[in-house]
C-alpha cells in the first residue's frame, strides 16, 4: 500500500474518522474498561481507526490529515451522541458542530 494515490488516501482518512466516531462512542459501552467485550471492541476499532490514519499519512500533510481525522471523529461523536444517546442537540451544540464541519472542509480545500 506504499503507492496508494492521494484519492485513496483521502477515502482512507474519511474511513479512519468515521471508525473514530464508532470506537469514541463505544466507550460508553465499556463502563470505564471494566465490560470485557466491548472493550475489546473499542480497542480494536480504535486500533483500526490509528492504522488507516498513519497509511493516509503516507500522502497527506500530518497536520491536515489529523485535523480532519479528529474533527470527524468529533463532530461524528457528538451527533452519534445525540442520535444514539439521547444527548442535547441545542441550537449552540449544532452550531459549533457546524464549526467543526466548516474547518474539515477549510482543510481539505487548502490542501496542497
């Protein structure tokens, strides 16, 4: 995977954000590492998420494809929440959601 293209990198990232927001909002499940199984899910998600990230890396600047990694796992994690949780989806929550969005989207069109 040495000669991946910088398309394939871009979908790896998008990928390794995406298992980011699985393994952020599956540690609620793990109450605390002290669930067996879901633990073991989480880490091995969280495992997957790193790897695809560091082979995205491998034709993405650093900064831009951690920025963007972290902010879906955020932005992902936070709605999974609302979604999935029950948690607050106040006007100011989706606003700075949005803010995230905007700064994925600011990175990725600025890349060079």
């Amino acid at each position: 995977m040495s000669s991946l293209s910088v398309t394939a990198s871009w979908a790896l990232l998008l990928v390794a954000g995406l298992l980011e927001v699985v393994w952020a909002a599956g540690l609620k499940t793990t109450d605390g590492f002290s669930r067996l199984w879901p633990s073991v899910g989480v880490i091995v998600v969280a495992w997957l998420s790193f790897w695809l990230l560091g082979l995205a890396m491998r034709q993405l600047p650093a900064g831009t494809a951690y920025a963007v990694w972290v902010g879906i796992g955020a932005a992902g994690t936070v709605i999974a929440g609302i979604v999935l949780l029950g948690e607050s989806a106040s006007p100011a929550r989706l606003g700075c959601v949005g803010l995230i969005l905007a700064g994925v989207i600011g990175l990725k069109l600025l890349e060079k």
